[in-house]
C-alpha cells in the first residue's frame, strides 16, 4: 500500500512540474469569489433546490434507529449473539 501512495505521489509531482496550460482568455476569466458564491445562494433559493436539500438532509434519519432495534428482535426471536456479530 506504501508504494502505490509513492507512485501516486511520484506521478502528482512529475504532472505538477511538466503540465503547462494554456492562459484563459479575457472573456472566459471566472468571476471573483463574491459573486460566485451569490450565484451559488440565487441557486439555493430555488424551489426545487430547497426540497432536494431537505430530501438529501432527512432521508437516513430513520434508518439509526431501525439499526439500533433490528439486533435487539432478532435476539428475542432466539438468534445468538455470536451470529449478529
């Protein structure tokens, strides 16, 4: 395992030190941080955004406990405790 994290960091650095790109051209240059990041909340404010952001937020919050209660019924119905380990 150590040496594959040699190659990837062998091949990090031969990439960093002989890949040259291009220059971006004066029309294609990014926006400055400020305006990127209210185009990203005009995102946020989108109806269709804020139910995915609360489907993606609460769809596992169910699952800790049916997790924590699956081992305690399967014990009353006479499965061992070596076998759910």
């Amino acid at each position: 395992l150590s040496m594959l994290g040699m190659i990837f960091l062998i091949v990090t650095v031969l990439v960093a030190i002989f890949k040259e790109e291009k220059p971006i051209p004066e029309e294609e240059e990014p926006d400055g941080v400020a305006t990127t990041y209210r185009i990203m909340m005009d995102c946020f404010r989108l109806p269709s955004i804020k139910i995915l952001v609360v489907i993606l937020c609460t769809w596992k919050a169910a699952f800790p406990l049916a997790d924590s209660i699956a081992p305690l019924k399967l014990q009353e119905s006479g499965v061992p405790k070596e076998h759910l380990a």
